[in-house]
C-alpha cells in the first residue's frame, strides 16, 4: 500500500510553532553504516568480515548482492561530505569499520584509521557533530571462525579495539555509540539466521547477547578514559508489540513481544538483570554470565539512542510464546513494515515511566524504504516526507510528555546495501544510482534542508 500524503509537499516540513523540532538545539541529522556505503573491502589493508562472507555465500542475500562496492563512500567521501553539510543537519552519525581499523593481529592498520580521521576532521571543519558507532554487525571473520560473539573471548578483543580506536580518534568524536542494535547481532546474526554470521540457536542469540553487552561494558571504560569530551552511549531497535486479541493471551503475547525485543536489552543496561520471564519464553537459552558482569553492563550512559521503525501484531501461541500475525488494510513500506508513528510515542513515554536512571535519548534511526526512481532529475518520495513529518511529531509529543529527546537522525542519508535485501530497497534521502554512483537529493532530503535553513534563520 504506498501512502499518498494529503498534505501538500512545499509544506510537509513545516511543523507547528510549539513544535521540539524548531528549537535550535535539537539536533537534526542523518545516518549510514560503514559497511553499507563504504565498498574497497580489500583495499589499504582491509580484512574480511563476516558480511563479506555472508553476502558472498549462494542465497544469503536478495540477487546476490554485497558490499564490495556499495556507495563507494570510501573513495567518494570528500563529495559526500559537501551533500551532507549542503542538507543543513547539525550532525553526522557513521560507523567505523572494525576490519579496515585493525589487523587480524590485534595492530592499528594506519591507513584504516587515516580514512576516518581524514573523514571526521572535514565533518568537523563543516560544524557537524559527529556521532560515532563502534561496532555496526562487520565482525572481523577470523574472530567469528573462533566462535564470534558467543565466544567470550571476543568481548576482550571488542574492547582492545575500543580502546585502540579511541585513542587515535579523541577529540574528534562528539558521541561514541559502543554498538549498534545487538538484538539484530544476537537474534538474527545467530538466533533466525537472517543476517551474518548466519547462525540458527536460540541458545546462541542469548549468549552473544550477554557478550554484545558486556563488551559494550568494557569498552564504556575505555572510551571515557581515552575521550572524556565525547558523550558514551549505546545505540538499540526497539519495537512496539500489540494484539488484535483483547484478552489476557493475547495482552500477554504483546507482552513477552516487547519483553525480549525491548527489555532484554534495556533492562541489563538500566537495571543490570535479565527479565526472568525471558527464559520462560526460551526454556534452557539462559546464557552463562559470570560474577561482576552486570555491573560491568549496567554502567552509566551519558545517552540512549533509540531506532524504531514499525509495529508488531501478536496473538499466543497457545503455549508460552506468541505468533506474529500482520494487518490487512495498514500501510506498508517497501520491506512490508507497518507504518505506526504513535508506536514510537508510545516506547518512549513508557522507557520513560520504567526506567527512572533513563539518560537523554537520540532517535538514533528513523526512516523508510520506497522504491524510488529518478524522473527528470527529480525522485518524488512522498510517502517518505509523511513517514517523517508523521513520526517526528510523534517525537515531539513524547517531549511535551516529560521525555527527554535531544535529537533525530534520519535514516539513511543515502540509499544502500540493506544487509540481506540487497539494493533493491531504498532508505536513503538521497538516491544513488548504483551503476554511475550518481547522487540526486530526493524531494524529502529537498524538504529537510528548507526547513532547518527557516529554522536556523529563525534563531
């Protein structure tokens, strides 16, 4: 269902006076990943990681498609830079490579650690700030031919890289994001098989989850002692779960949805525990945590960067768990998601009221997939432009309800490799043509940079 938005577009960004987004210091910005535009993964001492294999393996990946080239972001960034600081954003939020930062011996490799000083040093001179994520799903492949992350060894070796990388990049980070999303590492990078390393083991999931956390405990050490400027975060997806059945299955089904997609994140970090109700919904998956590791997880965060995308019916299994069962007549983006602004109002106000030690939240991760063509140098992505304005004043009523949001990245600054879809689905504000590697603003990404030039001239 493609949504065709009543408003007109000249004035889809044009939101209310007493609106969070007119306020000068909320932060406005966009997102990519490194292996998702970067491409050259055999170039200046780059070495695999496990979407290199993944994607290269038969029938991983929709058409075949893999990060080789992408958006060739890695010989392309200096233009990309000028498109990014020509939107109007205040800031920058990427990844760095953990493969093209460090060798397989555990050394700095220099020209690796050049590309993102080089990288950082012009978002910089451009007024950006920049919101830096250590580890978005590229684990190097030697580790993961050990065991990856559901061998605790790799905690070790993350936080060794943490605070290699943090020493050669103080100074130029405003925020250090230790991971990206671990329930898409742990669940579908070894629970459903769906991403790299392809692993299916409930068991698996829920001891690479405890050891995405705990490395991200250890590295919170070294990124304050190495950065003290810089802010330390985490970044998660989380979901809103709801049942068309109103009884107390179908209440309880919603329930253990969000239980393991929200809390079984969230709950380490802010109340350094596992729900129980977890491992009643996977009997004999409890992973083995050893004494002082939730404390070494639940350390303080400076921020809480927040993805959401869409919402998920559920009704019981009848048993201990839940279906997912999907709505007729709602809209859908290009990947099929829901779109339901109202779920991300919803988690916010209620990580609110659960969570008294909540820190300062980014929506680190907004957006959709169209199937976007370029007509007459132009790409008219209306449904785009609703999905955001739509959401963003979701945001905004979370703030007036006492939430403490400060900014909102889009995603994607520019179409991509989304991971096991390939480049068939489009998340970017800007198109590329993957042939050419030709960049056009799309309508939204026109959209944006009118309104935050109104709005700077307003200030």
């Amino acid at each position: 269902m493609v949504f065709e938005s009543s408003v007109a577009l000249e004035e889809a960004f044009s939101p209310p006076a007493d609106s969070v987004l007119w306020r000068k210091d909320f932060l406005m910005g966009a997102a990519t990943a490194a292996y998702q535009i970067e491409g050259a993964v055999a170039e200046d001492g780059r070495i695999p990681s496990i979407w290199d294999t993944f994607s290269a393996t038969p029938g991983k990946t929709l058409a075949g498609d893999t990060g080789a080239v992408a958006c060739d972001h890695y010989h392309r960034w200096q233009d990309d830079v000028e498109l990014l600081a020509n939107l109007n954003v205040g800031a920058y939020r990427l990844s760095i490579s953990w493969p093209r930062v460090m060798t397989q011996d555990g050394q700095p490799n220099a020209k690796g650690i050049a590309f993102y000083r080089n990288l950082l040093t012009a978002l910089r001179a451009k007024g950006l700030k920049t919101f830096v994520t250590l580890y978005h799903w590229d684990l190097p492949q030697h580790l993961e031919d050990q065991g990856g992350w559901v061998n605790r060894d790799t905690v070790y070796r993350f936080a060794e890289y943490a605070d290699m990388i943090s020493k050669e990049l103080a100074g130029l980070v405003d925020a250090w994001a230790t991971l990206n999303e671990p329930w898409c590492s742990a669940m579908h990078g070894y629970g459903t098989g769906h991403h790299a390393p392809g692993k299916q083991d409930v068991a698996f999931a829920t001891q690479a989850m405890h050891h995405l956390l705990l490395g991200h405990g250890l590295a919170v050490r070294h990124l304050r002692a190495n950065d003290p400027a810089a802010q330390v975060g985490i970044v998660a997806n989380v979901g809103r779960g709801t049942s068309t059945d109103s009884g107390a299955a179908g209440q309880r089904a919603a329930w253990l949805f969000e239980l393991q997609h929200n809390n079984w994140i969230l709950d380490p970090l802010l109340k350094k525990s596992y729900p129980t109700a977890l491992w009643e919904l996977w009997p004999g998956a409890e992973p083995s945590v050893q004494q002082g590791d939730m404390d070494i997880i639940g350390a303080p965060l400076d921020f809480l960067g927040i993805n959401y995308y869409f919402r998920t019916n559920v009704v019981s299994d009848g048993k201990h768990g839940y279906l997912e069962v999907d709505l007729e007549g709602v809209e859908r983006t290009q990947m099929g998601w829901e779109v339901y602004p109202d779920g991300l109002r919803h988690l916010l106000v209620g990580f609110h009221r659960d969570y008294p030690n909540l820190p300062p939240i980014y929506i680190t991760e907004n957006g959709m997939a169209t199937d976007d063509e370029v007509v007459d140098d132009d790409v008219n992505d209306r449904q785009r432009i609703s999905f955001l304005n739509r959401h963003l004043a979701a945001v905004d009523q979370a703030v007036k309800a006492g939430v403490d949001v400060r900014g909102y990245f889009i995603w994607s600054l520019m179409d991509n490799f989304e991971w096991a879809f390939g480049y068939e689905r489009r998340f970017g504000i800007i198109h590329v043509d993957y042939a050419t590697q030709k960049r056009t603003l799309k309508r939204s990404a026109k959209l944006v940079t009118q309104f935050l030039a109104e709005r700077s001239a307003k200030s």
